[in-house]
C-alpha cells in the first residue's frame, strides 16, 4: 500500500518545528476517508460523501459471486448470503422452529397449494373468499405470480376492511 511521510507541522509551514516534530505516516486510505464523524458527511444523507470512486478492499462479506451448493459441508463457512443474519440467530422466527424459512413465504404458489396451507394453518373460509383474494392478490402481483407473503398481505387488509366497515354500522 503505497505511503507518504508526512510532517505534523506542514500545514502550519513553521521550519522550527518540523525538525523536532514526529512524523505521521500518512495511508491511501487516509485521504479517501478523512476525520468526519458525523452520519450526515458519510453518506448517510442526500448529497453525502460520495464513495463511488473509492477502492474497495478485501474479499466481500456475502459471497454473491460464487454459486451456494445444493448441499452444504459442516466445514464450509463461506457466506452465500442465504443465511440469516446475528438478530435472526439471536431471535429466531417462530416458523424457523418448523422448518419454514423467509425464502419459503416468497414462493410463488398455485391456487391448490395455497388452499392447502392456508387450510392447515387453521384459517377458515368459505372458496368464495378464497377465490376472491387469490384474485385480488393474482391483480396486486406485476407478475400475476402469488406467495404466501403477498396473499396473506390482500388476507390481512380484507380483514381491516371489514373490521372497519363493522365498526362505522
């Protein structure tokens, strides 16, 4: 990493003390990061420092360039960026005890299989009901495609919608 030898004194320009001050060494990473602080100057606001042209160091953290394996070794402890993060291991989702995990919500599902979970979650509801949120969700989709995720979003606002118009009557 190339360096640069820097005096404490060459701003000041005082000769005097530039003989008897220590010298800094003076990192390529110095000048790109600075001495700010504050979260507004690092990048966190709009028309923050802009970081763009700055070299990145190092390997990264989620290893997005390399495929995950269909199975995984006890020894590999590569992140594929598939696992969960400190609080998802910390607190972890109660439908993570059963073996459903976030990925399974965002699947899409034909209208048979949804029935079938929706069924064995304990919601009861008439195939009127039902065929009528599979279209309002099918409508909400760009892609026309419906997950538990988003079916169970146009489920809970049907919900609202009727516990609200119960609660003006």
């Amino acid at each position: 990493m190339p360096s640069r030898v820097s005096s404490e004194t060459e701003a000041t320009g005082d000769k005097d003390e530039r003989s008897t001050s220590p010298k800094r060494l003076q990192k390529q990473i110095d000048k790109a990061v600075g001495w700010q602080k504050s979260s507004g100057l690092i990048n966190a606001t709009v028309d923050g420092v802009r970081t763009n042209n700055w070299r990145a160091y190092g390997v990264p953290t989620i290893r997005s360039d390399l495929p995950a394996p269909r199975i995984r070794r006890v020894g590999d402890r590569m992140n594929y960026g598939d696992e969960s993060d400190a609080y998802g291991l910390i607190n972890p989702s109660i439908y993570s005890t059963h073996g459903v995990y976030e990925k399974d919500f965002f699947q899409p599902r034909d209208p048979f299989e949804m029935r079938r979970i929706i069924d064995g979650i304990g919601v009861e509801m008439t195939a009127e009901v039902f065929n009528n949120i599979w279209e309002l969700a099918q409508t909400n989709s760009p892609n026309g495609m419906v997950s538990v995720e988003s079916f169970r979003n146009v489920m809970d606002d049907v919900t609202a919608k009727k516990f609200v118009d119960s609660q003006a009557a």
